[in-house]
C-alpha cells in the first residue's frame, strides 16, 4: 500500500498560500508581518537585527543604537529607514522596550 499524499491547500485564486511575506524593498502593500526583527538586548549590550527574506532569516548584524538600524536598513534597500523604524509593519522589537540597546 503506497502512502497517502498530502495535498497541498489552495488560494480561492488557485494559488498556493505563502508562510511568510517577501520582503517588499521600498513598498508596504504586500507586507503582512514585519519582515525586520530587533532581538532582545545582549547581556554585552545591542540587539541582533534579523531580516525575513526570500523565505530564510539572515542576520544583518548587532545594533547599539538607532544609527546602527538605519545602516542596516539602507544597506538592504529601505528608501526611509528612519520612518521604518517606527513602523510596526517593517520592524518588529522582541524582549525589550523600542530604541533600547542597553544591556539585559
């Protein structure tokens, strides 16, 4: 007896469903969960800042303030980072309160 197959669910369109957005440079349309993570602050001190792209995480590197994430967001492509940065729908804050990098 062969195994069943799943079948893979579809879009009312005939689509497949995606698990997680794109990263849309530039637009916020199709943005539906904030591609941009700042992680909790570091025993050391500063964040790690994640980018959901492409379907993986790559890590952009650790930030010690809010210049640091403007660096970061520039260097992926966002036209605005200092407006980004306080939009929930391009970076999410985990484990602390925004714009805090001092040390856990």
């Amino acid at each position: 007896m062969r195994p069943r197959r799943a079948r893979a669910r579809r879009l009312k369109d005939g689509s497949r469903p995606r698990s997680r957005p794109e990263l849309d440079r530039g637009t916020l349309g199709s943005v539906i969960s904030a591609p941009i993570v700042v992680h909790r602050p570091s025993i050391s001190g500063g964040r790690r800042v994640t980018v959901h792209s492409s379907g993986r995480d790559e890590i952009l590197g650790t930030a010690y303030g809010d210049h640091d994430l403007v660096v970061f967001l520039e260097s992926i492509g966002i036209d605005d980072p200092e407006t980004a940065l306080g939009d929930p729908k391009w970076v999410e804050w985990r484990g602390g309160p925004a714009h805090e990098f001092s040390a856990a």
